[in-house]
C-alpha cells in the first residue's frame, strides 16, 4: 500500500517539477518594418538566455570595477548601471531593430507611419517626443499599460531607424532618473572635452616718443 502511495504521489507531482523547471517561452513581441527600409541588424534576448545574465552580471561587474577604481570605475559610478538595471528589473524580453533608409524615404515618413502603428486605439501613448537627441533625427517614445515600451528613432546623418521593443514591467521613476544624471553626467564629461580658449595676451602700449628739444 506504502508503494503505490509513493508511486502515485511521485506520478502526480514528477510532471510538475519537470514543467517548473523548463524555462518558459516567450513571444517575441512584433516591430513592424516601415515601408522603404531595410533590415541591418536584429537582437533578441529574453529572460531565459542573455537577458537574465546581463541582470546579474552588471551589478556585480560594476562592483568589482568601482573598487578597483581608476577611468572605468569612475564611469561606471557616473553611469549608475545598477539604477538602470533595477529599471528593467521585470522586463522579460527585449527586441531591437536597425533599419536602413531608402534613398526616396524620408525620417518623417518613418516616424509617420509608426505613429500609425501605435494608435491609442490599440492601447497606446505617446509618452515622448523628441528632436533634439540624435543630431537632426527624432525619438518618440509609446507605451501600453506600463507592461509594454516602444522606442523608434531615426539618424538621418546615418541613414538609420532603429526600434527597440520591450515586454514587462519598467519602473519609469527610475529609469528617469537615471537618464536625468547619466544626462549631467555626459553633458559635463563633453564640456571637459572642449578646449578652452587661452586669453590673448595684451600688447604693452607703446611709450610715447620723446618730446623734440627746441
């Protein structure tokens, strides 16, 4: 009788162990591709492969860097990876796109046509827009019940769209702050970079000549 039990329990429960322990798969969430652009480069990771490992990598990576100190522990101190990770603590997958522009495609009609996409019929809000970011290009940023995040902007200089999706919770309070000083952070390491005019040294005025004897 003891046998059975055991035999039955370990029938019922076997398959539960089994399913916890394979990794769940997740859906790679959808980026459509704007009319007149080319794929370059495409990026997948989920919480089951890099993804998971960039998240418990990068805080002890930049513990170690900090303490040995120098240019990189000073950056990353600066940088405040930690914040940022914590940011995107609950996000699951994450999707990133490059496009090419075609010669008769203009950035404006890129950024037209997923702003078309992402209607707030379908549960989206423009939360961004920017033109001031990337050189003469634009940055718009949607999102959807704070569990859904597009980001597509363009580079004209470079010929470039790039759209990155996420899917999972994104702590927005920190993932601005965060941008807020990694912003003054930058923008004070750019001004260090800058020369800085030497003043022009004054020439002495001349003496007045000698006063002519009568």
């Amino acid at each position: 009788m003891k046998k059975m039990f055991l035999a039955a329990f370990a029938a019922m429960v076997l398959p539960v162990l089994v399913c916890a322990q394979q990794p769940q798969v997740v859906a790679q969430p959808e980026i459509p591709v704007a009319p007149g652009t080319t794929l370059l480069t495409e990026i997948n990771i989920t919480d089951n492969d890099i993804l998971g490992m960039i998240k418990q990598a990068v805080p002890a990576f930049v513990q170690t860097a900090q303490v040995s100190g120098g240019e990189l522990g000073e950056f990353l101190k600066n940088a405040d990876l930690n914040t940022l990770v914590d940011a995107f603590q609950d996000v699951e997958v994450v999707r990133a796109m490059q496009f090419r522009l075609a010669a008769t495609t203009t950035p404006a009609s890129v950024m037209s046509f997923y702003a078309g996409k992402l209607t707030a019929e379908d549960g989206w809000s423009r939360v961004l827009y920017d033109a001031s970011v990337v050189g003469k290009g634009t940055v718009s940023v949607y999102a959807r019940d704070s569990q859904d995040f597009f980001v597509v902007g363009t580079d004209p200089v470079k010929k470039s769209v790039y759209a990155v999706r996420t899917v999972g919770f994104v702590n927005v309070p920190k993932l601005a702050a965060w941008a807020g000083n990694s912003m003054k952070y930058f923008t004070a390491l750019e001004a260090k970079k800058k020369p800085v005019a030497k003043p022009v040294a004054k020439k002495p005025a001349a003496k007045p000549a000698p006063a002519k004897k009568k």
